[in-house]
C-alpha cells in the first residue's frame, strides 16, 4: 500500500497479484478506441497466469454491452467479468429495502437491469411511492426524470447514486458525469445520496466478492476515485497515466491519493518496478535523484526513464508535505522539477 514513496516490485505485477480491478475509461479505452498497447498489455497478463476484471463506476450499459465493447477492442472479456456501479448500487438496495420495493431509476439500462435482477420493480414516476430513488450516469437522462426523482426524494424516498464522478473522460475532453447530474436532484432537495461507487468501499467489496480475489490489485487512471478506493479498501494499486490524472496530480496528491506504483500504461503490469531509495537528504529512482532545495522549490538531476525521475520526485514531495490527511506542497514548488522531465 502507498506511503511516503511508491513501492518497487523486483518481480513483475503479474507475479504478485491474482486479480487484477481495472477501471475502463481511460485506462483500457478511451471513448471508442483502445489505449495504444492495452490490448497486447492485458492478452500478455492473462497469459503469465492473472485474472481481469472491469470495474466502472459507469451504470449506463450492462455487463454485456461492455463486454462485448471490450472484446471488438481486442481485449475479449465475459459479461460476468464486468462489475459496474450498477452492481454495488443495487446490491447497497438490497441490504435495507424490501424485495419488490419500488425503485426510481435515473439512468441507463445497466443501472435498470441490475436494479430488476436484485427482485426491486423499477418506477419512473413519484407517484409510484418509489421506497428508493437511484442514479446512475445515462446520456438520455433528461429534465422530467430528474423532476420526478427529486419529488420523490422529497417525500421521502432514500437517496442513491451509483457515483459520485464529476467528469466523464472522453476524446473531445472531459464531460460531465454522474457526480455533476447527482447535484441536481441533491441541490433541489438538500440531500445527499448514499454513493455505491469509486471511492466509496461498496463498488470494491462487490467487486472482491466476485472475483473471489485474495490479492487484488486495483488498477485505475484518476486518484480520486480509483487510487482512494484502494486506499480506502487496504488494497494496492498501480496508477497509469493513460486518462484523468497527471504527474502534478500525483506529486502533489495526499496520503489517501497516493497510489502504490506508477506506470505510463497497462504494460506496468508485465514490468518490475525500480524502488525508490533515500539519498543524502533526498530521493533516488534509477538514474535520478530528486530533492529539496533550502528556498523550498524540488529539483531533480540526473538521465534515464522520466517515470523514474518522476517516482523520486513523488518521493521527496511527499515526505516534505507530511502525513495529515490534507498534507500538500505547491504547485509552484514542484513544476520546474517536472517541466525538467519532460512532465
């Protein structure tokens, strides 16, 4: 689990790990294309002996819808290989309504199918008296839905979101996601939902429980959902730089941020990861070394793989700015260490 500097691996990802969590947008595809060398990364993972399972915190589509997105993309998977914020916000249902309680659901067909397969009767309409209103991401979600939703939270009906994401990745840019539509209905209400997904821990656990998993290891592209899932679980995870977050993210990330390994892509799970080492006052990976200067800004010296220069890096800022919960350094101090390395 992450630290004050990120782990090293003399033996490959694939080695350590039985299963592996991978979040979807932004770290196997993006918008309708594969992320250049995902598919070769994760046939080659499967072949050394780990398992794949697709995590999304995206409630639109069903299981098998995005299976079989992932197989034409060359990466074949089984819809009982997909876990979504669907299956997690059902399942959170599940643990305090009735069986055939109504349901108001605000979102697309994976966020209904999984809500039906849990014995719950989907509504569309406060008047239905639904027991629970639901939210999930759905391009088609439009001003009367949100309307009825938000009357029946006010009368009463628990509130559930299958997450909380304020942006969608996407080719053209970042877009809006569930977390910026569930402020409508929170806004008109003065409610706060029950979030199932990323970060929150029931996504993960529904996500452990089937895969049967005994040393998971998460995979994702944004820190405040994927790496604090993990953290938040006590489960390791590797961060690429495939989607959401970036390099500033991560050498300026909090304790609950900050993930396990570092890798520009999925071929982080086929490689060893080099360790970082303390070095007369500052930080050394491969043929960097990274330190603090006594005017407070971080500097890094040295040639070889910038993610080598970036992990010493992460090292030093992390361990300058602490162990609270909030512990960060600025922005100004750390860019010109980056801009060095090419990041």
């Amino acid at each position: 689990m992450s630290g004050n500097a990120l782990a090293g691996s003399a033996e490959p990802l694939t080695a350590r790990y039985d299963v592996a969590l991978l979040d979807l947008d932004g770290v196997v595809y993006l918008g309708r294309a594969p992320i250049p060398g995902a598919p070769e990364a994760l046939a080659k993972a499967t072949a050394d002996g780990m398992r794949l399972a697709f995590v999304t915190n995206n409630a639109s589509r069903t299981p098998s819808a995005i299976a079989a997105q992932l197989t034409g993309l060359g990466v074949p998977a089984r819809a009982s290989d997909v876990i979504t914020s669907a299956h997690a916000a059902a399942r959170l249902l599940a643990e305090y309504l009735a069986p055939g309680a109504p349901v108001l659901v605000v979102g697309g067909m994976g966020l209904r199918l999984a809500v039906r397969e849990r014995g719950f009767r989907p509504v569309t309409v406060a008047s239905d008296r639904p027991a629970a209103v639901v939210q999930g991401y759905g391009p088609g979600i439009d001003y009367p839905l949100l309307a009825e939703a938000a009357l029946a939270v006010n009368a009463g009906a628990w509130f559930v979101a299958s997450n909380v994401d304020t942006t969608l990745p996407t080719p053209r840019g970042r877009q809006p996601g569930n977390g910026s539509l569930v402020q409508v209905i929170q806004t008109a209400t003065g409610r706060r939902p029950a979030v199932a997904g990323k970060p929150e821990p029931p996504l993960h656990a529904e996500a452990v429980a089937r895969t049967g998993a005994r040393n998971p290891l998460v995979v994702g592209d944004r820190l405040d959902t994927d790496i604090e899932s993990a953290t938040r679980s006590g489960t390791d995870s590797l961060l690429v730089l495939t989607g959401v977050s970036r390099p500033l993210d991560v050498v300026l990330a909090p304790p609950r941020l900050r993930p396990t390994y570092l890798a520009e892509g999925l071929a982080g799970l086929l490689a060893s990861h080099p360790g970082v080492t303390r070095s007369d006052g500052g930080f050394r990976c491969g043929g960097w070394e990274a330190r603090r200067r006594d005017d407070g800004q971080f500097d890094v010296t040295g040639s070889g793989s910038a993610l080598d220069g970036l992990r010493a890096l992460c090292a030093v800022a992390w361990s300058a700015g602490g162990s609270g919960p909030d512990s960060r350094v600025g922005e100004g101090a750390v860019r010109p260490a980056l801009d060095k390395l090419g990041l």
